[in-house]
C-alpha cells in the first residue's frame, strides 16, 4: 500500500472511531463493542508503523504517542485514543507536507524561534483581560518575549498571515513549556477552547487553568484538585504563577525585580477589575439548580399533557350532552364521563411506567429494580455484556451497576414515575380499591415485590 493510501485509511479508521464516541455508528458500533476496540488497535498499530518510518523517540510527540498503554476495555482505550489523536493529526500533517522530521541534535530543534514557550488558550471575547496578562504580567512584570508567547487574539502573539490557524495552534500547544487556561463563563461556551482544554492536558507541559469569577472551583468543571487551579485576579496566585514562570522559562532573577513586579501585579488587577466592572459575566449555573430545573420542565410538560387530554374529555362530554335526547340519556351518558376510581388512577400511572419500560431489556429493567427497590440483588452479566455496555454507555448506569438517575432524561422520567406510583400507594386508598387489586393482580402491592413489577407494570425482570 502507498503511503498516501495508508494515510487515507488511517483518517477513515480515526474518523470511524470518533462517530462511535459520539454514538453515531449504531447500536453494534459503541465504544465497548469488538468493532471499535479492533479498529483501534489497528489504527494505532499501523499508525506507529507510519510514524517510525519518518521520527524517532528523540520527538517528544512522536514518543508521547507510542508510550501509551495499550491494554483495557473500549472505555480506557477511547481515554488513550483522546490523548493519541491531535498527536496524530499533528504528526500526519507533518508527513504530508514533507517536513524533515528525522533530527540529528534534538537541542538545535527544541531551540528554533518558530516555537513558543507560552501558549494561552483563551475566549475571544476576553481579549481585554488576555491583553492585560501579556502586556502587564508576562511581558512588563516577568520580562517574557513576545516572540515565546502565542495567543489568537494579542498583537505580536497572532497566527502568521497565509498560516492554517489549526496546524499553528497544534504545533504552538504542543511545543509550549506552560500552558495558561484563562476559564471564565465566555471560555465555558465556546467549543473551541474547550478542545484546546482537552489537548492542552494531553501535552508534557504545566497546564495552570486560571479562573476568574464567577467561574470557581465547584463551577470550573475542571477534574483537577484545587490546588491546581489557580485565581487570576489574585496576588498570591500572580505570586505562584510568577514563580512557575520564572523557573519553566529560566528567567534570571535580576530580571524581575520586586518593587516593579509589585507595581506590575497591582496594574494588572486595576485594568482587569476595571474591564470586568464594565463588561459583567453571567453568573454560571451549576449542576444540581440545573437538574432540578429539567425536573421541574418535565413535571410541567406532564401536566400540560394532562390539562390537554382532560380539555379534549370534557370538550367530548359536551358534544355527548348536547346531542342528549332525554334526561335518562343524559344520565347515561354521566355515568359513563364519572371522573377515574382510584384503581383507574392507579392503573394510568402503572401504564406510564410500562410505556417507559417495556423496550427494556429484562437485565436492564433487573438492574432499575435492585436500585430502586434497595434490595441486595446479584446482577449476572455473564450472557449480557452487550446490554449492559449500552446502557452504561448512554449513562443509565455506572461501573457498580447502579442506576444514574439524575444523569440522563429517560432515567430522571423513569423514576418520576415510579415515584408516583410509590406515592399513590402510600396515601389512603378505598376498600373498593383494594377489591378491585385483588380482582386483577396476584402480586404483593409492594414496590419492592419483583412479581408486582411483572405482574403490574406488565415488564420482564431479570438478574442474569
């Protein structure tokens, strides 16, 4: 095979395993199936075979790529596949535009002034801010060229005109000693920085994510220890950051005198302050105020399809009345339209759970009734891996088996459900509710009851 027919397929694979990361190939093609698992041992294998023919261990991206593990299931090859996959891009770019690549004295190339030393990832919106930490802290306060430094958006640090904007950012991010995060609520919304984040990890140099409020620690989304995570608008911060600085870029100490780093740190939290008080962030919302606004949409929802459906009854009602020929008629159709007995509240309620239910797997619904039900069920995945992958893969589930229930709607709707069915049976039910259970249902009327399940909510359960 050619080289350009290797490289061609290399990116077919690549681009295949990414649609299964996003769940795009299939319910046969999930990231923990044998297809994916095959094409990335594959692609990976016959990457390094490509990459060996044009670098050595002596470039650092080259020796990051094949120094991976290569053992796991699908889940943790994916995690080496994120980390492998702007190496690739980045080497394979390198192949097709016929860089000399093979270096005899590593130094020489470490050295070349097209590398930087300091990336920033940043939102465009925050340029002022950005400005402000290039011009006052880097350049005026540590003494850092300008020339070392690349960000999108300060003049001096700008990708070359005529340049692909991505090759430079790959190459910038990957050659940096420090790579600065500046998080702010602008940072959050853009897809852009957020893959710079995720690259930004992946690389061999100090990654200091910088937030500025309202971004804080509970809110940057950052799985990173705290103490990792640096305030931009903080002078012991500036402090530690200068001292990280200075030691990553080698910088004499008689460059950074104290009483100008003093009177710089304190201009840089002036302007920075004064542009914020200016240009206000939206205050982030976290994640549980989140969830419990999606909870309070769908009990709307429910109750707006059932004001609808109780509109349509009683415009039916009406229609019967005035087509009524007699007061007997009349009567008789009443009788018919008399509101719903509680076992026919009940039954709509189980018939909502059967609905959510039903398609399940009986492993699955086994799975959402040892969560719920707390009882201390073994779960036997022999024979049902491929079910029990898919649904830990959409999030229904976690690695213990347990049921994710505020993680996704269909498990959030799930046990809403079951909660009303849980809540109807604990309120004070009339004699003829309980004759008519006994009529129709052999099962304990216990939520905890596995027959209830089958008989009542008309579902297969199973734990093996």
């Amino acid at each position: 095979m050619t080289e350009e027919n290797t490289i061609e397929k290399l990116k077919y694979l690549a681009e295949n395993i990414q649609l299964a990361k996003l769940g795009k190939r299939g319910k046969e093609a999930h990231v923990n199936s044998y297809i994916v698992i095959d094409e990335y041992h594959e692609w990976r294998t016959e990457s390094e075979d490509l990459f060996s023919q044009f670098f050595d261990e002596s470039n650092s991206q080259y020796s990051k790529f094949i120094s991976l593990p290569r053992t796991g299931n699908g889940h943790v090859l994916m995690h080496y596949f994120n980390q492998q996959y702007p190496i690739f891009k980045l080497l394979i770019n390198k192949i097709e535009k016929g860089e000399k690549m093979k270096i005899e004295n590593p130094k020489e190339s470490h050295e070349s002034k097209e590398e930087k030393s300091i990336f920033i990832s940043h939102a465009t919106k925050d340029k002022d801010i950005v400005d402000a930490f290039v011009d006052v802290i880097l350049q005026g306060g540590l003494s850092v060229p300008i020339d070392k430094i690349f960000c999108v958006s300060t003049d001096g640090t700008k990708i070359e005109s005529g340049a692909d904007w991505r090759d430079s950012i790959n190459e910038s991010l990957l050659s940096a000693k420090i790579n600065f995060l500046i998080i702010t609520p602008n940072y959050k919304e853009s897809e852009v920085c957020m893959n710079e984040m995720g690259a930004a990890w992946v690389t061999s140099a100090t990654v200091l994510p910088l937030i500025v409020d309202p971004i804080n620690y509970k809110t940057v989304g950052i799985i990173q220890e705290p103490k990792q995570i640096e305030k931009l608008l903080d002078e012991k911060s500036l402090d530690r950051i200068k001292d990280i600085v200075q030691k990553s870029m080698e910088i004499p100490t008689e460059l950074i005198r104290s009483d100008r780093w003093t009177a710089k740190k304190t201009e840089f939290l002036i302007r920075v302050e004064k542009h914020i008080s200016a240009n206000s962030f939206d205050v982030p919302m976290d994640r549980n105020a989140f969830d419990e606004l999606i909870k309070q949409n769908t009990d709307l929802e429910s109750t707006i399809k059932y004001l609808i459906a109780e509109k349509a009854e009683l415009e039916g009602l009406i229609s019967e009345l005035k087509r009524a020929k007699d007061k007997q008629e009349v009567e008789t159709i009443i009788k018919k339209r008399t509101p719903s007995t509680q076992f026919q509240e009940f039954l709509e309620l189980t018939s909502i759970v059967n609905k959510l239910l039903a398609n399940n797997s009986s492993i699955i619904n086994g799975i959402i009734f040892k969560s719920y039900s707390g009882k201390e069920v073994t779960i036997q995945w022999e024979g049902n891996k491929e079910d029990i992958d898919e649904a830990f893969a959409n999030d229904f589930i976690d690695e213990d088996l347990e049921v994710r229930w505020d993680t996704t709607t269909e498990m959030i709707k799930i046990k809403s459900a079951l909660d009303k069915v849980e809540k109807f049976l604990s309120k004070r039910l009339k004699n003829d509710f309980f004759q008519s259970y006994e009529e129709n249902f052999d099962a304990p009327m216990k939520l905890n009851n596995k027959k209830f399940w089958e008989e009542v909510f008309e579902i297969s359960v199973s734990f093996s």
